[in-house]
C-alpha cells in the first residue's frame, strides 16, 4: 500500500480521538443515544486501529472489515431507530436490517473466503445511512420545537455521517472491481475517503460542543 | 471510469452537500414564519386586550347611563314625593303622597333589577345555558320584529358558570348583530353536544356573513363586538365559523365548538358533573 495512504490512515484513525477524548471524560452526562453513538465511534475506532495495523504489516484483514461494516451497520440501524419516531422510519431501518442480512447471506460463501474485497456490504451500508441521514433531517424539520438546528448536537454529527457516507458510497461500491483493475486508483479513493473520516470525525467533535445546549 | 467515477463521487458528496444547505435554508425560513407569526399573535392578542378594556369602560358607562338617567331620576322623584308628604296636612293626603312613592319605589326596584340581571343574567346563573338561550329566544320573539326559534335536547351539560357567561354572551353578540347588521327576519338557534364539545349554531336569513369577514373585520379599530367574541372564543379555547347556510339560501350559519375538556389556563373543571 502507499505511504500516502498509510499517512491519511493514521491521521482518520487518530482523528477519532478528537471527539472521543472529550465524550469519554463527559460519558456519564451524556443522554443514553449519545452513549450509544459514542460506544458506535469507538467500535469503528478500534477497527479502524486493527484495519490499520494489521495492513501496515501484510495481515489478511478481508474477514476484520466484513465483521466491522456488519456491526456498524447493525449497531447505527438500532441508534436511527431510536432516533427516527415515525412508524414510516422504524418500519424502514427494520426492513434495511432484513435486506442486509440477506445480504450477509448471499454474500457469506464469497466473504468467508477471504479472497476478494466484498463491495456490497459497505456500500450497502453506505447508501442506507445515506438514507437515514436523510430521513433524520426531514424528521428535525417538521420539529417545530427546534429554532436553531445548528445549534444542536444531532444536527453535526448527522452532517457528519451524510458527508462521509455521501464520499464512501461509490468508492465502496467500485473497490471490489477496480481492485485487480487499478489499484493505484484505488487507494488514491481510500485516501479520499481517510480524508472524509477526518471531516467526519472534526464534525461530531463540533457538535459534542452543543451538548450543553440539549 | 476513473473520471465517472469520480464523477459519481463528487455528484454523491455534492447532494450531500445539498441536503445540509437545504436544511438550513429550510429552517431558516421556518424561524422567519415563527417569528412573523408570534408577532402577528401579540399584535392580536394586544387588539384584544384593548377591545376588552374598551368594553369595560363602554359597560361601565352604560350602567353610570342606567344608575344617573333611571335609577338616579326615580329616587329623586322619590325623594320629592317624601318632601311633599312631610308638607301635607292631612292623612289621606300623606297617605296618597306615600302611595305615589311606593309606585316609583317599584319601579327603581325594577330597574336595578334589569341593570343587574343585564350584568350577569339570573337565569343563566339559576338554570344553565339552555334555559336562558331559551329564554332570550322566547323574548326576542315575543317582541313581534323577528321570529325566533330554539332546539336543544333535554339535557346538556353544564360548564363553568364563567364559561356558560361567555358563551351566553357570545351568543347575544351574534343574534345582535343578525339583528343590526344582517337585518335578519328570521333566526334559528340550536344548543347540541356531543363528546367532547358543546356545539352552539345559528342561522340567519339575512344579509350573509363569511368567516373571511370575521377574519376581517374582526381586526378593523372598532368593531369592539366581534372582537370580544374572538376574546372570549379564545378564553374558551372553542372555534367559531360563519359560512354560508346548509341549504344554500341567503344568510349566515354560525358554529360554536366549545370543548368540556379542561383548556390550558382554566384552572377549574370545565365541566361540572350534573347533567340537566
């Protein structure tokens, strides 16, 4: 792998600790959908770290990612479902969960094989909390208690998970087939969306600023 | 396909970037209409406490109007009459003096009666809404310039005595202003209720009157009547309507809703438990 993807690696995994750090120290005054969101970023942080680690030194890691993408898929499923009040959303997030582990089954033979990077499942997981985002904000706008929506900690942390999975989709969707294609190009994407983890993580570390502001 | 690709990427992040704009804009434009509305909500609200304290003193000088012009011109009559007597010689003279006084005596007996019985009806007090609608239906018809008829069933519940008050008077309002303005010949006025309201129509053949003129005219400086019906219909936590009448004829179907349940702000029961 190239150093400059390694380089972007290491500064998204770090960048984790930018909201982490804080929402650790201030865990216990956090309402219990932070605590969720908080214990889902510090999943995808220490994946992150293992991803990382286990590449840097030629470690198969094909299994780690499909156990990483699974669990974060599932585990933000449960958050927007707690976050998401209309029936329309919970019905919706239950069917994505369905749709996925149909997906995990399809897919399991060629997964547990190990040998190819499997492009479905993360952009699966990309395209529905593309839609989850999107639904959360369309459920703020008919909030008509909220007056200023960026002054809310959903608000940033949502834009950071729209921006990041918005990038993520097609990079993940094409991984798999450019893989044995161009994979100099490849990482150049990954490298992209290392960059757009660090935005992400910046953006959830902007809203843990309005937390008191609940 | 690098450069789709990347293409691709950039549409995606770009509609990413959308959503997050459009939100904003979106909430943005919300805080404008609240803002606009509250305001519009203070300026109504400050129409009606002026229209409420405008019919304060218009009450107040109607029953210093009473009291001075009626009452005050009785007792002075009454006061010559005992003036006299204490001159007379005689005791059947004193005596006829007397009588004449006692007659004016009754009449100012009379008088503050209605003044009192104008400020907060006795019947109303005594019997409940449906017994005086009935009764102010009855009187009006009675005087000959207009028929008059009242439906309601046997038995309706009964509210607070303030909330029956305001929804007696509105009522008055109303028929008055079928009576001055739309120069009605004939009303109609029925008391229903079902679950969860009271429901107050009535229905003219006059000169027609539409919700948008209610909504007009309410917020015009000096229509003081429509303005304390939407005071009181407010304080009610009811709804009001004026369309066009049911069977498309000329005239003007009013509807009041008034709730039984508990309204924000009230802070008794809205609804006593003895049903009629």
């Amino acid at each position: 792998m190239s150093l400059h993807l390694y380089n972007a690696e290491l500064i998204s995994w770090i960048s984790f600790l930018i909201p982490l750090i804080p929402a650790w120290m201030f865990f216990r005054r956090l309402w219990f959908e932070l605590k969720f969101f908080i214990a889902i970023l510090t999943v995808s942080f220490i994946f992150s770290v293992v991803v990382y680690y286990t590449g840097k030194h030629d470690i198969h890691n094909l299994v780690i990612y499909f156990i990483w993408y699974m669990l974060e898929f599932y585990l933000y499923s449960i958050l927007f479902q707690r976050l998401l009040h209309s029936r329309f959303s919970k019905n919706f997030t239950s069917v994505m969960m369905l749709l996925f582990a149909v997906l995990i089954l399809v897919n399991l033979g060629h997964i547990l094989e190990g040998v190819a990077f499997d492009s479905y499942l993360p952009a699966f997981l990309s395209l529905a909390m593309l839609l989850y985002c999107v639904l959360f904000f369309n459920q703020q706008l008919d909030n008509p208690r909220i007056t200023f929506i960026y002054k809310t900690t959903w608000f940033w942390i949502i834009t950071g998970l729209l921006l990041y999975f918005a990038g993520s989709f097609l990079i993940m969707l094409s991984t798999g087939y450019l893989m044995n294609k161009n994979i100099d190009f490849i990482m150049e994407l990954w490298i992209l969306q290392s960059l757009l983890g660090i935005v992400k993580n910046l953006l959830i570390a902007i809203g843990l600023v309005y937390i008191k502001q609940r | 396909m690098e450069r789709i690709l990347l293409l691709g990427i950039g549409g995606m992040l770009l509609f990413a970037i959308g959503v997050i704009v459009f939100v904003l804009v979106h909430q943005r434009r919300v805080i404008r209409y609240q803002m606009n509305l509250q305001s519009l909500r203070e300026g109504q609200q400050r129409l009606l406490l002026e229209a409420a304290i405008a019919s304060e003193e218009k009450e107040r000088q109607r029953i210093a109007g009473d009291l001075h012009d009626e009452v005050g011109a009785s007792l002075s009559t009454i006061r010559l009459y005992l003036l006299q007597a204490a001159r007379k010689n005689t005791l059947e003279q004193v005596a006829a003096t007397m009588e004449a006084a006692k007659e004016v005596l009754d009449e100012v007996v009379s008088q503050v009666r209605q003044i009192s019985h104008r400020l907060s009806p006795e019947m109303l007090m005594q019997f409940g809404l449906k017994d005086a609608l009935q009764k102010m239906t009855q009187k009006l018809h009675a005087s000959g310039g207009i028929r008059v008829s009242f439906m309601s069933p046997e038995e309706i519940v009964r509210l607070q005595p303030e909330r029956e008050l305001a929804v007696y008077r509105i009522v008055q309002e109303v028929i008055g202003n079928m009576l001055n303005h739309a120069a009605a010949a004939e009303i109609h006025l029925q008391l229903r209720q079902n679950k969860h309201c009271l429901i107050i129509t009535a229905e003219d053949n006059g000169r027609g009157f539409t919700q948008e003129s209610f909504e007009k005219q309410k917020n015009k400086p000096g229509s003081l009547g429509l303005k304390n019906i939407q005071s009181r219909v407010d304080i009610l936590g009811a709804t009001i309507n004026f369309t066009e009448r049911k069977d498309h004829l000329p005239g003007t179907l009013m509807t009041l809703n008034v709730p039984l349940v508990k309204v924000p702000g009230d802070s008794g029961q809205s609804v006593h438990a003895d049903t009629r």
